[in-house]
C-alpha cells in the first residue's frame, strides 16, 4: 500500500538533503573556494533534482502521477463498464437459450412417448389387442365351422335320401315281379277255363251251366292277365322314373360333395390365412411394445441427461451474478483512492467468498478449488433421504 | 380421476422432465415457476403430492413450503424437494419445513417415481 503523503515526505526529504548538502558546501567552502563552492553546489542541487526525477519523487512529477492513477482507474472502471455488462449478456443469453432449447427438447421426447403410446394402444401391442383378435379368429373359425358341419349334415341327410330312392327300384323290381306272378295266374286260369269248357262241352247238356262259369272264369282270367299286363307296364314306368331321379340325386350328389370338399378347402385355406395374418399381427404388436419399452427406456436416461441444463444454468448464473459484483469493487477501489489517497490492490477473496455462498452443487465447491469433474450421476433409491 | 401433484421450479426444462415422468406414471400435473406463482395455483383444489425445487426466485421452496403448509387444504399434503442441494444442514431446512423427502438432482425417473408412489395421498 502506497499513499500520497508517502510519496511527498520521501521526496521533500531527499530533496531536503540534497539542499542541505548545497547550502552546507556554500557556507563552509565560501571564504575559501569562493565561486567554485558556489557551482559545486549548484551541481549538487541539479544532482538531487535529476535524482528524485528518476524516482518519481519530484513534487511537479508526484501530481503527474496521481493525474496517471486517476486516469488509470477511471480507465479500468470503463474498461469494466463496456465489458462485463456484455460479457453478462452473453452468458445470460446462452443460459436462456440453452434452457428454451432444453425444455423444446424434453417437450419433443414427450410427444414421442406419447405418439409411441397411441401407436401401441391403436395397435393392441397393450396386450388386450392381442387378446381380442386371438378371440376374433377362434369365434370366426367356430362359426366357419359350424357352417361345414351343417353343411355336412345336409350333404348326410342328401345321401339316405339316395339309398331311399335306391331302395324304391328294389321294390319295384318285386312289384314287376308280382305283376308276373299275376300274369301267369291267370294264363293258368284261363288254361284251365278252356279246359273247364271242353269238359263242359263233352258233357252235353248237363254241362250248360258249368260252361256259363267257366267262360266267366276265363272272361276274368283274361282281365287278370290284362291288368297284369297294365300293372307290369306302369311298374316299368315308375321304376324308369325312380331311377332317372337316382341317378339325377346320385349326379347331384356328387357334385355338391365335390363343391362341398372345396369349400371346406377354401374355409380352411382362408383360416390358415387369416391365422397367419393374425399371428404376425400378434408377434409384429409383441415386437412394438418391446421396442415400445425400450424407446421409453432411452426416453428416460435422456431425460436423466438434460437435467444438466438445470446444473450448468446455476452455474451460469452464479458466475454472471459474480461477475456483476466486480464493476462495483472496481469503483469503491478507485473511490477510496480518492477519498483516502490510500491506493488498495484488488481484493479476489471478496469476489470469491461471494461467489461460494451461492454455491447450491457440492460440485461447484470441488470445481472452485481447482477440481476438474465430471458430470454427477443421477441418485440412486437408497440416496433419497425421507424425513 | 388421476391423482393431482404440483411441479414447482423456476428451470422450464426441469419441470418438462418431471412433468414427463409423472404423466407417463398416470398423474396430473399443475407447474409453478416459482413459490409465489405455485401458491397462487394452490386454490383449494385436490393436491396429491407437491414436488419442489429448493433455490428459486421470488420466494425459495423452504419458504414456499412453510407457507404451503399453513394453507388449510394442504396441511397433510405431502411435500418432496428435488434440489441440486446435497447439505445436510438444507436438509434440516426441508425437514423443519414439513418437507417429507429430499432428493438431489439429477434424478432417475425412476427413483422420483418411487418416492411419488411411497408418499402420493390415496
């Protein structure tokens, strides 16, 4: 610490002296050197001047230097002004845009999380999708084959309706049969009516009355092999029918197996299809809710990342408002000087013992003593303290 | 009905995270930026669960919860600090306040969730 009045005392001293010395060497060396005495101390007092010049101890130079000071001061007080206000401003600016940007970005990551939500429960990837499609194809699959089953019970039904019909032929055949039969009877009949009217013929007159019956007998022989006859006829007719409508039923039914066994072949292509489709459905929903889970995994350490927007921020500020505080020291520095003519070095300690009071991070603590470190791990379960 | 808890800190992002974190956890969320602004949102209305920064402009979480906890309605309402704050000494703040846990950033969304769920109103 250097003060003014210092600076003047130590220059009227050696000043002082240096007359003394002059005036001594004048009144002592006067009567015996005359003029020389007087140069010599003449080359003293010039001696002392050019001396306390050198040292910046010369009254005239001492106010030159306090003006120096001054304007020194006054210098660094606006050096202080034009910078540090800027220097702020742009570290205020990062920080404001580093947190716009931060919490753009967390906005971002939760519209993901959402979409991806929205994406997965439109997709059943939820499980309950899986869940009901499963059902959907089992419900499908019952009614499909309820279907072929009546269907099946249809084509069964179709084929005892062919054997009745097959059956029908058998009957007509011993209708035709028994229509034959008839027949022969009554060939046989009239056999024996021709011969019934011979014995009746031999007999004479006696036999006039047997002759009557047996010309009625084979009058009704004759009708018999007439209706035989009518009824072999109609026999053949419906049997020529029953078997035309078999073998039309037995077409038919062949056919309808034929279209049957394809649509039970197409019902089950379609369910293979349509079991396929689902089940990659099933497994494609599986993979999105893994990936799902993984995405929100990544969302969340991401999340863990960008709270150093938070850290580095109070950072920022607490260096900015620091930072601040120094264009205020720089003019109580230069006001005191003024004031008390006492020229003080700047004091980092003040600065500093402030700028570890707003310190909230023990990391900002270990980073002031010169630590270099890296960024903190987010806290674990066990590190919550609950009161 | 979701059950309501209050962000209260003055850094956007900060509350866009924990935001994120509870609505995928299924809760409501109502932000304040700071203590003056979260107690002018406290209006009587369910409160859960209030999450808190501690070191906020206009008035500090320790204050906030002081006063948050004279509020009729949210007397028995459960307060958890999230702070960059790691002393010992702040903790003891907190607790004195009514604070019922303390966690330090950077948290695991995870972990906040955890306490969420041990301390959260039924």
């Amino acid at each position: 610490m250097i003060s003014q009045s210092g600076l003047r005392s130590k220059t009227v001293v050696s000043f002082g002296l240096a007359a003394a010395g002059a005036l001594g060497t004048i009144v002592a060396g006067w009567s015996a050197w005359g003029w020389a005495t007087l140069i010599w101390a003449a080359l003293l007092l010039a001696a002392a001047a050019w001396l306390t010049r050198d040292s910046g101890f010369a009254p005239a130079s001492a106010s030159g230097d306090n003006a120096m000071i001054d304007n020194y001061l006054e210098g660094r007080e606006r050096f202080g002004d034009a910078v540090l206000p800027v220097w702020c401003r742009h570290i205020e600016n990062s920080r404001t845009q580093m947190e716009e940007a931060v919490s753009d970005l967390a906005s971002r990551f939760s519209s993901i999380v959402d979409k991806l939500d929205n994406a997965l429960h439109v997709s059943g990837g939820s499980g309950q999708g899986d869940h009901a499609m499963t059902e959907v194809f089992s419900h499908s699959e019952q009614r499909l084959g309820s279907v072929v089953a009546s269907m099946k019970s249809a084509m069964a039904s179709k084929h005892a309706m062919l054997a009745q019909i097959k059956d029908l032929e058998r009957f007509t055949r011993e209708l035709r049969g028994m229509a034959e039969g008839v027949a022969s009877i009554a060939a046989q009949t009239n056999l024996l009516a021709l011969n019934a009217a011979i014995e009746a013929a031999r007999a004479g007159p006696a036999g006039a009355g047997f002759a009557v019956v047996a010309t009625e007998v084979r009058m009704l022989s004759m009708r018999s092999a007439e209706t035989g006859k009518e009824i072999t006829n109609r026999v053949g007719l419906i049997s020529s029918a029953i078997l035309a409508a078999s073998q039309a039923a037995e077409q038919s039914s062949d056919a309808e197996d034929k279209s049957m066994q394809s649509a039970e072949g197409m019902i089950e292509a379609v369910l293979n299809e349509f079991r396929e489709m689902t089940d990659a459905l099933v497994q494609s929903s599986a993979l999105l809710k893994q990936e799902s889970i993984g995405i929100q995994g990544e969302v969340g350490q991401a999340l863990v990342q960008l709270q150093f927007q938070d850290r580095v921020s109070q950072v920022m500020s607490h260096v900015r408002a620091n930072m601040e505080q120094l264009l205020p020291l720089l003019r109580e520095n230069r006001q005191r000087y003024i004031d008390s003519g006492v020229l003080e070095p700047l004091d980092p300690d003040l600065l500093m013992h402030d700028l570890q009071k707003t310190y909230a991070m023990a990391e900002e603590h270990a980073v002031h003593s010169g630590a270099r470190l890296a960024a903190p791990a987010a806290s674990e379960a066990d590190e919550i303290t609950f009161f | 009905m979701g059950k309501t808890i209050m962000v209260v800190d003055d850094s956007a992002s900060l509350r866009q995270v924990v935001g994120i974190a509870l609505k995928g956890a299924g809760y409501d969320v109502i932000e304040g930026r700071d203590g003056v602004d979260a107690l002018s949102k406290c209006t009587g209305q369910k409160i859960h669960l209030v999450v808190c920064d501690v070191n906020m402009p206009n008035m500090d979480g320790i204050t906030f919860v002081k006063q948050f906890k004279q509020l009729p309605n949210y007397k028995f309402t459960p307060v958890i600090m999230l702070t960059t704050e790691s002393q010992e000494s702040k903790k003891e703040e907190g607790k004195a306040a009514g604070a019922k846990a303390w966690v330090v950033k950077p948290f695991k969304p995870e972990v906040l969730l955890g306490a969420v769920a041990k301390l959260v109103l039924p």
